[in-house]
C-alpha cells in the first residue's frame, strides 16, 4: 500500500540531506548550514511586525537527533533549534499538536511554524486564509499548530528565529514567513514543494540550476560527479550532510523544484549496503514488486547500458520516490517528484549512474 504522508516527510528528508535517516547521529558539525543568511549573532536589530514583540534569537541548540517517541528538553519555548525526532512533522495547520520534537525537525529543514492559543474562531479562520494562500504561492513548508500552554494569541518560530505577537495578525504572520523561510541548515527542503523555486529564498538557494556549491568539492566529490550523467551535473552541488559512513555527496534539485535527487558513494559496498538497507526499513518497504507498476517495491534492476543494482520505491500523496544502488560502486542514488514531474521518464532518460 502506498506509505503514509508522515512517512513520505521523511523520504523527502532521507532524499535532501542524504544521511540522517538510516542512523541517528550526533548533531553536524560547526559551519554545515546550507543556506546563506544571519546567524543568531549576526542580527542587526529587533524585525518589527505588526502586533508583535521584537524578534528574538534564541541561542542555537544544536541539530542531535533523537529516536522517535524520546523528548527533550529546551532552553526557550517554543524551541527553534536543539535535539529532534528522527522524523519530522508534515506540513499542514493541525488541530492536534504533535510531538514538539518533530517540530524542531521540521524547523532544520527550513519550515515555519506558528503556534495558536485561544484565538476566537473570526481571527482563526482569518489566519487560516492568509496561511493557505501562502501555501498555494509555495511557501509549502508551513505549520500551524494549536498550543494553549503559550499565553500569546500567537507565536511565530523558524531555525533560530521566535517572535511573540499579542494579536493574530495575518499580515505579521506572513511578514515572518517571507523574512524567515528557508533559513536553516537544511533549507532545501523547504524549496522542494510545488511553486517553491520561483520564491526569492530558494531561488538564491536553488541557484535555477546553476547552485553555487555549499561547500568546496573533494576529490572523492569530483569522482562521483563523473558517474552522474553529464545532463544532470549543472544541478548538483556537494551536499553539507553526508549519509552516515560516506565519502562523498551530491544534492540536485531540477530547475521546476519538483523533482530533486541526490547521489552518495561510500568506500565499500558493505557501508553503501549499510545506508540502503536502513533507507528501505525507515520507509517500511518490505514488498518485492517491480517499481515500474507498484506503488512500492524493492528489488533488483539491470538497464540496458549494463548497470545494475537494487531499487526501492515509494508512493504516497502524489509524491514518488525511488532509492538504487550500483552494482561494482560503494555509490547509491535517490530521486523524488512531486506534482507533475515523471519519475519514470527521469529513471528511463537520466539513468540511475555510471558504473565505474
């Protein structure tokens, strides 16, 4: 069956980072943030909004996670960074909060989310409006969640960024989801939804497919490069979050925004079996069906250019994912299309990667 929209979160989150997910490691090292903008330190002075308190910016708290269901606790609440769930919460307005953690998560990957409390149903609905109108511009990583432990009507967080405001104001709600979107470590997620790549933010992100490289190319980098197939390589540059145990890594977003795909290589294929397998036992794909016809399936290919490997696939609200593996390579691949962009005709076109 096809898996759940929580679930799909996280392939999307396997797909940007490429690591994280089959194994939960301490939190990334100093300087990984994919995404140009201020620190908490470098901010100049308080954002003024209507309604609202001056900005703040709580000191960061690290990006640790944590297994699913385990909590942590904070130095501000709501928090805007620190310890999170291995998976993070779907975007969407809740009228159940889940857990905090999950937030957080969600907040790494470029999100923003407001929190509500006890506002009359005309300022909710009023909200609710504005909040799906930015949604549908494609300020797709949004979330809004009911908290009536916050004695402000609401509060307003991003990565390293709260503000508390006494009214619920549509217009300031959305004057800190265009100042704040998309400004975390890994903001590329927050670009990955429909309409995201013509918003300002991620088309400096996203470079329009051109990215400016997040950080300088290893040699173990310039390697795999020559395995991608050359159409490709304008799209690609060195991911900051490499898969637990890998040696090089590429993030690769089409200039659309909806289809976006990444390669890794590990120095054996012990360590790249290693990464696939806990890819396929995050997403729960356990049927051994052809990915051509089934909504999820795991097994083996071969293309007509002789590679081969294993392939994993995924279905769920309109998005598909497909994870490979080549066979003669520590190197494994992963591609994701939302909306009306054809995964198919990107497996049978691009291919997969060069064997070496």
């Amino acid at each position: 069956m096809p898996i759940s929209h929580r679930t799909l979160a996280l392939a999307l989150a396997c797909l940007l980072t490429m690591g994280a997910c089959a194994s939960t490691p301490a939190a990334s090292s100093p300087g990984s943030t994919t995404v140009p903008g201020p620190s908490a330190s470098a901010v100049a002075g308080p954002t003024t909004l209507p309604g609202c308190a001056s900005l703040e910016a709580p000191a960061d708290e690290g990006r640790a996670h944590i297994a699913n269901g385990e909590t942590a606790s904070y130095g501000s609440y709501p928090p805007t960074s620190g310890p999170h769930s291995v998976t993070p919460a779907d975007p969407g307005w809740y009228e159940t909060m889940p857990p905090v953690e999950q937030l957080v998560h969600s907040l790494e990957h470029g999100f923003v989310v407001l929190y509500r409390a006890g506002l009359d149903p005309a300022d909710e609905a009023a909200l609710k409006v504005r909040f799906d109108a930015l949604v549908a511009e494609g300020f797709g990583g949004l979330v809004s969640v009911p908290d009536d432990s916050i004695k402000d009507p609401m509060t307003l967080t991003a990565w390293d960024r709260l503000q508390r405001c006494v009214r619920a104001a549509p217009d300031a709600f959305e004057g800190f989801v265009r100042e704040h979107y998309a400004q975390s470590p890994e903001a590329t997620a927050a670009c990955g939804f429909k309409g995201a790549a013509s918003l300002p933010v991620c088309e400096a992100l996203l470079a329009a497919g051109s990215p400016a490289p997040s950080r300088a190319p290893t040699a173990a980098d310039a390697a795999l490069l020559t395995r991608v197939p050359e159409p490709l390589r304008a799209e690609c540059r060195p991911t900051t979050v490499l898969a637990d145990g890998a040696d090089a890594g590429w993030d690769c977003i089409a200039a659309s925004g909806d289809l976006v795909y990444g390669y890794a290589s590990f120095p054996t294929p012990a360590g790249r079996d290693a990464y696939f397998d806990g890819l396929v036992a995050a997403l729960e794909i356990t049927a051994d069906a052809d990915c051509s016809s089934a909504a999820m399936g795991l097994g083996a290919f071969t293309r007509g250019d002789g590679t081969s490997g294993r392939l994993a696939c995924a279905e769920g609200d309109g998005t598909r994912a497909y994870y490979w593996t080549v066979d003669g390579s520590g190197d494994v691949g992963a591609a994701l299309a939302r909306g009306d962009a054809d995964l198919g005709a990107f497996w049978a076109s691009a291919g997969p990667m060069k064997q070496p």
